[in-house]
C-alpha cells in the first residue's frame, strides 16, 4: 500500500502539512473573516474510529488468498481504514468528525490482469460489490465502499501494484501503461526517454492513470495537450462478462467508439487495467506572463480572444476579483520590501485607470522552442495594453506550489473553516451570467462571513470551464451544512446551462443529478450498458448508474 494512504484524514503525504503563519496577514485575514480557531484541532487516532465489523466469513477469506495470493488480501483495520473514503470534503469531515462510516469488508492488491478476471468472477459468483480503487483522490465520493442489500460484503480492489510502463513507442508517439501507475511516476519514465504525457490535475501526484480515464480527468495544461479523452487512444479493461480491448488506431469511422465508452465508466462497467495514451516530446523551455486586468468582464474577454486567436498557451488561469484578493491577502509579507512592492502595484494600477478591489489576476503559460516562446511574446504584447503586466515571477511562484492548496483544505478544516469546490463548463456567451448566478446563490446558503472565489481554466474555442470554491465558518453539523450548499449550488449550475461536472466526475455525490445533465433516455442506455457488462451489478454500486 502506498505510504500516503496513511493518511486517511487528510490529503497527501503524511508528513507535510500547510504552514499558517500565526505572524503573517493571511492568518490575521483567516483569523477576523471566519472567526478562525487559533489552535489546529489534530486529526482523530485511527484508533477512535470505528469500523463496522467485517462480513467476510473464514471460507470467503481463504477462497480469496488462494485465488491470488495470501499477501494481497488484507481485512485489518488499518488497511479498511485507508480504503474506506477518498478525498473529499464530506469524507474528510467523516473522518475528522468521528462519524461511523461504511468501510470495506477486505482490500485485495491486483497484481495482473488475470487476478483480475478471476476475482471478478469469484465476486459475482458470491454476490460481493467490488470496488476499483487507484489513487483515493475522489472528491466526489467515487472509491466510497457502497454496497446494494442484495450483496453479502463489499471488497475494495487496490490497482497500485500494476504500476508498469510497459512500452514507449517513440515511432508512433504511444506509450502503453498499466492503470494503477501514480502520475510522477509515469512522467518520470516517459521524460526519460523526452517525452510527455502533459496531464497534470491538482491530484497528479497521488491519483492514477486508471483514475484520471476513469473520471474523465483534465490536467492544468488541457488546452495545449488535451484532456485524457484527448490522450487515450486504446484501453483493456476487464469485466464480469470478459475482457474489453479497443483497437490501437488513430481514428476510425467504424461506428460509435467503443473506448469513448469506457471512459468515465467510474469502474462501473469494468476494470480499466490498461491504457495506450498519446504522448508528445517535452517541451524544451517554458515561460510565464502574469497581469492584472480591469474586471472579470474583460479578463473573461482577454482569455477568450487569447483562445480563439489560436495563440497556443500551455495554460490559462483568470482569478476572479474575490480569489485575487485572497490570494494577494495569502501572499502578502510583512516588512519594507513588501511595503515597497504593494506601492509600486497601486502606482501601477493608477496609471491603468485599475481598481485594486475589482482588479483579476491572469496567468498565461506556454511552451516550446526559444523561437516558439519569442514568438508568443510577441503576440501577446496586445494584451499588455488591457492590463497591468506583473511579469514572470508570480506565474514561477503558482508552478512551484500548485500541488500545495489542498493542503490547505485540511488545515482550514482543523481551524473550523468549511472549504469545497464546484466546477463546471458553459459556452463563453453564458459564461459570465453563470458566474454572477453561482456567486448570488452560493452566499444565499452561506453565512453573512462565508466567501465564493472562482477562477476560469481549461478554454477552448467555444467555451470554459469555471472552479468555484467557497469558504464558510464550520457549524456543529458541517456535514449537513456542507449537503445544503452542495445542493443549491449544484441546482444553480445546472439552472444555468453548465455541466454537472467538467472534470471531476460522477461518483457519489453526483449521481442523483445525472437524469438532468442527460436526460432520461441517455441514463437508461447507461443501465442498459451496466447490465450487459456486469449483470449482478457488483462493480462500484452507487456510482454512475443507480
């Protein structure tokens, strides 16, 4: 088991943690807007927590050992603990709160496809729900240990052990992975031999291959690389009625895709154990262009034109007003530098006609050659005009602690600070009234102290995705407080014509709200589809389809 699930209360390694500064005005902000608690609240000991007891029977056990070894079978608690949740907000609260909680009933390690097959049929067989687990990183309840009445146990099935590269094909531009490899691992292999993947989503450093397939993921780079719908071009995944294997092809007009399918299927169609993706050479150089720009109104237009003139950033990322202020507020230090720094940004802004209260961050990378880089300098010298340029610096500073927010989360957590994220993806015509929608409706659900920030991200030609995240002063009952928001927000959202989820998924908490994202017709063939491919309805209950 990988050492960072450990760390069941929490997100990532278990010997970081965020450092709040007691001293520093990001603490003072925290402290007077939420009314923060000075001391951090320490997470539960495992041993407070209390697991249902296990419904594996002694025959049940010893059938599992001797179909794929003793050692990759395990009912201890510690090992149920860690498998028992993913990372979400209600399931950190879960853990934080002490709340009794489902948990699995065994964790099994897969260590090949075969092993697969034969504990998908042994499942079936017995009538136990089983549950693909990669990273953990769901944040939408997706690894959640659910099980229908009709079950006699649930079993989680740990994929990290198939964790190889098995080929990079330098020709064709291929590399074919097993789906239970970590992201810096496989970045890792394939920069070896110069080449990308160039999928980074905040949980890149514990989520997995099968995971991001599975979710229908997006990485901070989309619009350069693609999502990993863009970068899957061929998948084995095995299932209660056999073994799934799409062709390795560039295109096809042979129909509907069959591996189109498969991803987003959240494991309830099958086990995705291996996947040929699209890789690219990695990029020699890379640099940043940061600004301040009027309003949300123009730095929405900014980033449009910046997409439709086919300018070819690796990423773009426009802070509202809201998140910019929070973010200068979590950066700001103390000290005549700072002093010096904070005058000459208001002299700047002045002489743009910028108010500072209404001012959105924009952060622009892009990739590349020297000759490429100069030449997107170059182009983008017009929209220098329409802001305040801040230079490099703070776009070097975001690349260096883009994977540390979530951290954060906890440590808010602990204080008595409610944190989560919404997001979602509209038509650059609605996205602007989609905005001022979920921020007039989220405040409605939340206390007079609580904030919404939101940033844009993943453009494209037609439209963009937009993250929400609100910030709230805990009640007693924070996970009730938490279904209230998630609610009303998620009703809002989809009010407005924007999707359920961009690219975080279906899994738990979703799931109710597919029939208005789809219609009736589309979730009756995903019934169709999930009876055809695992008739007893074993894999990943409460996932997808009802």
């Amino acid at each position: 088991m990988k050492s960072y699930l450990n760390k069941w209360w929490g997100w990532g390694d278990e010997a970081k943690r965020y450092s709040l500064d007691p001293s520093s005005h990001f603490f003072e902000y925290l402290t007077k807007q939420f009314e923060m608690e000075n001391a951090w609240t320490l997470p539960p000991k495992e041993d407070d927590i209390e697991l249902p007891p296990s419904r594996i029977a002694n025959s049940t056990y010893e059938a599992l050992r001797n179909l794929i070894g003793p050692q990759n079978v395990k009912m201890d608690p510690h090992t149920r603990l860690c498998h028992s949740l993913g990372r979400s907000t209600p399931d950190l609260i879960q853990a934080r709160f002490k709340i009794r909680r489902e948990a699995p009933d065994a964790v099994i390690f897969a260590e090949s496809i075969e092993s697969i097959a034969k504990i998908l049929k042994y499942c079936e067989a017995e009538n136990i729900a089983l549950i693909p687990f990669g990273g953990g990183s769901s944040v939408l309840g997706g690894v959640s240990p659910q099980k229908k009445e009709t079950h006699q146990a649930v079993i989680t099935l740990n994929l990290q052990k198939m964790d190889r590269v098995l080929e990079i094909n330098a020709v064709s531009h291929t590399a074919q992975i097993q789906a239970g490899i970590l992201g810096p691992d496989l970045e890792k292999a394939l920069n070896q031999k110069n080449f990308t993947l160039g999928h980074f989503p905040q949980s890149f450093e514990f989520s997995t291959v099968g995971g991001w397939i599975a979710t229908r993921g997006s990485g901070q780079n989309s619009i350069f690389y693609g999502n990993i719908s863009d970068l899957v071009l061929a998948l084995k995944v095995v299932t209660p009625a056999g073994i799934l294997e799409t062709k390795k092809i560039p295109a096809s007009s042979t129909g509907p895709d069959a591996k189109n399918l498969l991803i987003g299927s959240e494991g309830a169609f099958g086990v995705i154990v291996e996947a040929t993706l699209k890789i690219t050479p990695r990029p020699v150089f890379r640099t940043f262009e940061t600004f301040l720009v009027k309003d949300f109104k123009m730095g929405v237009k900014v980033v449009r034109e910046i997409e439709q003139d086919h300018l070819r950033p690796s990423l773009i990322r426009l802070s509202d007003a809201h998140e910019t202020q929070f973010f200068l507020t979590m950066n700001r230090s103390k000290g005549w530098k700072a002093y010096l720094k904070q005058r000459l940004l208001k002299m700047g802004l002045k002489k743009k006609k910028i108010a500072l209260d209404q001012a959105c961050f924009l952060l622009v990378e892009a990739q590349g050659s020297h000759e490429e880089l100069t030449s997107f300098k170059k182009k983008i010298r017009f929209f220098r005009s329409q802001s305040l340029s801040l230079g490099g610096e703070p776009g070097w500073k975001w690349h260096a602690t883009r994977f540390e927010l979530p951290y954060l989360r906890d440590e808010l957590l602990g204080r008595g600070i409610l944190v989560d994220t919404f997001e979602t993806a509209i038509l650059w015509e609605n996205v602007e009234s989609l905005y001022h929608a979920v921020i007039h409706e989220t405040k409605k659900v939340l206390t007079p102290k609580g904030l919404v920030l939101c940033h844009v991200s993943h453009v494209y030609a037609t439209g963009a995705c937009l993250y929400f995240t609100f910030l709230d002063k805990a009640s007693s009952q924070p996970l009730d407080q938490w279904r209230v928001i998630k609610e009303h927000v998620t009703q809002t959202i989809l009010s407005a014509g924007g999707t359920l989820s961009h690219h975080h998924g279906v899994g738990r908490d979703h799931l109710k709200f597919l029939i208005q994202e789809h219609g009736p017709w589309f979730v009756e063939e995903l019934k169709v589809m999930k009876h055809r491919l695992d008739p007893k309805h074993i894999l990943n209950p409460g996932k997808l389809v009802e």
